[in-house]
C-alpha cells in the first residue's frame, strides 16, 4: 500500500531576488516623483493666499506653530474639527519655507512621493516582481488625485500616507510571518501544539498600528482603515496556520495571534491618538481646554471625572456634533459636492482654483485652472479593477486582492452609511493608492499568464507584453494631457474646453 504524498507547503520565497536592481528602479520612481511632485509646487494661489480648503488648514498650521505650544489655542479660528498631525506636518513645513505657498505644501509635497515610493515597495513585495512594482510606481507617479492633493496644503494625503504605510506594514509583517513559520515547518516543530508555534513580537503589525494611529490623529476617518486592516491581518495569520498545516488553525489564530493583534491593532492607534493630544492637555490656552464651569456644569452624574477628561470629552463631542451637521437636510450645499458612488470613476471632480485673464498662452484670454481629477485611463478602469479583485479574492483565493480590496472598499464603502452627510471627492484621496495597486496587480497578472507560454505560444507573449506596455503609455499620456489642469497652467479658453471630457466636470 502506497504512503499519501507529503502536504505540500508554501514557496519559501519571501521576497524579490533582484534586489539591487530593485534598489536602481526605486530610486528612479522616487526621482520622478519628486521632480513632479516640487515643479511649480508655489502654482496656484488666491492672489498670495491659499486656495481652497487650504484656507482652514493653512492658517491652523501657522496657529499651531507660533502659538508656543503645538495645539489650537484661538476660537477665532472657529473650525478647529480635525485632529492635530496634519496640522502639525504642515506647520513643520512653514517652519522652513515660511508663510507662503512653498512653506504650507512642501511636507504634503513629500507625503505624496513617499506614497508613491510605498506603493511601489508594496506591490513589489506582494508580486516578487520588480517589474510590476515599477509598473505600479508609474501609475502612482501620473494619478490625477495623488499628485493634486500632494500639492495642496490639506490634510487628506497625510492620512492616505500612514494609511500606505500601515498597508506596507502589514504585508511585510505578511511575508515575516511565513518566513518564521516555515522554519519552525522546517525544523519539525510545526505539530508541537494544536494551535501552532508563537511568533513572537511582530515589528511590523506594531509599526502597522502606530501609523493608524496617526492616521486617525489626522482625520477620524481613518478608524474605518482600522476595522478594515485589522480583519485582513486576522485573515493573514489564519492562512498562513493553514497553509503551514496547522491542526486548528483557526483556534491558533485566536489563542496566538488575536489578543497581540488587537494590542497592535487596535488598543495601539487609541494610544497614539490620544498622544497626539499631549500638547492639547498640557497648554493652559487650548482651545476648549477648560469648558467646566463655562459650558459644562460642575455637577451631575460624571462630576468625579477630572475635569480635564469632561473638556476633553466636550471638545470632541463637539466635533462629532459639527460633522453630523453638515447634511444636505440642514441646507449644507457645495456646488463641487459628490456622492460615493460618483467616486470611484471621478464622476464629479473638483475646482480648486481658477483664474482668467491675459497671460503667454497665445491667447487674448488664458484659463489657469486646478482641478482634483482622477486620471480616467485608470478611475475608468475603477469597476472592472475591483469586480476582478473581488472575484480573485473569492474565486481563485488570491490573497493580493483580498488585500488590495479590503484597503479600497474601507475608503468608500463607510460613506455610503450616512448619503445625507455632505461630501467631496477629496475624500476619494485614500482609495487612490490601492485603485493603483490593482490595477498594476492586474497587469502582473496579464504577464504572468501569458509569459507562462511565452514557449509554447510566442505571438501570445509578445502581444501580451504589448498590451501592458501601450496601457501603461496611455496612462503616461493621459497625465500629460491633463498636466495644464492639475498644476494650474495657462491655457486658452478653447484648451480648457477640451479639457472637459464630461458634462459632470463642469
């Protein structure tokens, strides 16, 4: 009688091989990035001033920083809403370049190419290819959304960077995992215990939750990225006790890994958003900082709460009360105002500055616009990227896709949870990343398939290879087309009517 053939275990691959090439082709994504993100970084303004929501944070950067203690200490400013980080990150920028357009968007300038570069390093890990990592470096390069909103002196691509980094994070922690497991696989202690070995202490799901932190001390929505990353890193560690063969996986995963996640995962980004209030609890001028007996009685049933907490707990009910409060219902009306479902194909873009007059354009009258626009040769592809991803995920099991997705969806699916609140396509800025990230993923997989009879069926490979290329070279052209409207350059009037495709961008 013939023995069962061993189980067979995962490849013990955990990385790409290549990796001073892979170093070369990093540091040329990170040039280009940089040269796209700083050329004309000053263009546009209102006459000198910010554009823009850039009008509510800018100054609050410039408060935070001359104000002597790190925090909003001025009612006057009256829109004190979001946390502190971003308005910190910009405040660092016009600590170096001043009060102008260069020193308020210098640090989201280097948010954006560090995104980039993430995005590049991610795919790379998650593929063990170069190449498709680089294909994703150049659509990240050339996205509409990612480039604008490195260029503007607003919170949103600070929050979309701890978010790619917490994303990176994980994947490698991913890759760590494994590699520890299969030594223990290797070494025959895989079957010790019902549940699997201990890991350990894991650096890089602890580096995951700290930039979630940070990114909730940005803007309260990326909690949702906590939810949503903290079930994939769940997922994770489950498949990756199944694929080693564990007895009980999932009975390992809660008895090894979930009381570590959730420390990680979840306790982690509560901690580093309270830190980032430290200044808040330590000024005497913060606002809102001492609201008992002003605003809030002495008595009652929570008079034992330091009175510290009650002003804390003023302070951000009053922001959640503000945001609950900006409904369509309540005559809060935008002309640029997009829904969800208009997002994922940038249906309904963004004006953020325009202005008309004479200019060298060849033109009596020139047109200098900047729009937050996502480049339709990728947002266009929007549906079918996440229709394959999903079906990649559940269909093939594809554990890339079910990554890529579950990042994706957490930056859109929230917000279909209160469609009376008013919104914009900004908000889109934390999906952009892993739109690119599927897209490049696919084109991985087009190579791949085909390359796999590259022997057998040449004209297969060869067209195959083609086809990525010319997408790729149309999403390189497509950025330059609408270089005018993302960087605010003159054109003519007949230039800025060509420039809109949709009646909705309009």
């Amino acid at each position: 009688m013939g023995t069962s053939p061993a189980p067979e275990i995962p490849n013990p691959v955990f990385g790409p091989a290549d990796r001073l090439r892979g170093l070369l082709v990093g540091l040329v994504i990170a040039a280009i990035a940089t040269v796209t993100r700083l050329w004309g970084l000053a263009r546009p303004t209102d006459q000198g001033t910010p554009v823009f929501d850039e009008k509510h944070y800018v100054p609050q950067g410039w408060q935070v920083l001359t104000g002597g203690n790190w925090i909003e200490d001025n009612p006057a400013y009256g829109l004190v809403v979001h946390p502190p980080v971003g308005k910190w990150l910009l405040a660092a920028g016009e600590a170096m370049f001043g009060y102008g357009p260069v020193g308020w968007r210098i640090t989201p300038a280097i948010a954006g190419i560090a995104i980039v570069v993430m995005i590049y390093c991610a795919v790379r890990r998650m593929t063990r290819s170069t190449l498709v990592g680089a294909i994703a470096g150049v659509f990240a390069i050339c996205d509409g959304v990612l480039f604008v909103q490195s260029r503007m002196g607003m919170l949103d691509i600070f929050q979309a960077a701890f978010v790619v980094a917490a994303f990176a994070a994980l994947i490698a922690d991913r890759d760590q995992v494994r590699a520890r497991m299969h030594r223990v696989y290797v070494e025959g202690r895989i079957g010790d215990s019902d549940f699997g070995p201990r890991l350990g202490f894991r650096w890089y799901r602890f580096t995951a939750g700290v930039m979630l932190g940070l990114a909730c001390g940005t803007k309260w929505s990326g909690a949702y990225f906590v939810i949503f990353f903290a079930l994939l890193a769940v997922g994770f560690d489950v498949a990756a006790r199944k694929a080693y063969h564990v007895r009980r996986p999932w009975l390992g995963t809660l008895r090894r890994d979930l009381v570590p996640a959730g420390m990680s995962l979840g306790v982690m980004p509560v901690v580093i958003y309270f830190a980032t209030f430290i200044p808040w609890f330590t000024s005497e001028t913060a606002v809102y900082r001492y609201e008992v007996g002003n605003q809030i009685g002495v008595g009652g049933p929570f008079a034992w709460v330091p009175g510290v907490f009650r002003s804390f707990w003023f302070y951000e009910s009053g922001i959640l009360e503000f945001h609950s409060g900006l409904t369509n219902s309540a005559g809060n009306q935008h002309p640029w105002e997009s829904k969800p479902w208009t997002w994922p194909m940038s249906l309904r873009p963004m004006l953020y500055a325009i202005e008309n007059g004479p200019d060298q354009c060849g033109a009596g009258e020139c047109v200098r616009a900047q729009m937050l626009i996502g480049s339709p040769a990728m947002w266009w592809l929007a549906l079918p990227m996440i229709g394959w991803a999903l079906w990649s995920w559940m269909v093939r099991r594809d554990w890339r896709y079910a990554a890529v997705a579950t990042g994706y969806l957490a930056g859109i699916l929230p917000w279909f949870a209160d469609l009376d609140r008013q919104m914009y396509f900004f908000y889109a800025t934390v999906m952009a990343p892993f739109l690119v990230m599927g897209l490049a993923l696919m084109c991985g997989d087009v190579l791949r398939t085909a390359g796999r009879t590259a022997r057998s069926r040449p004209e297969r490979h060869t067209l195959a290879v083609l086809a990525v290329a010319i997408y790729v070279a149309l999403v390189v052209v497509n950025f330059i087309w609408l270089w005018p409207i993302l960087t605010a350059s003159p054109i003519s009037p007949a230039q800025w009517q060509q420039q809109i495709w949709l009646p909705s961008w309009g």
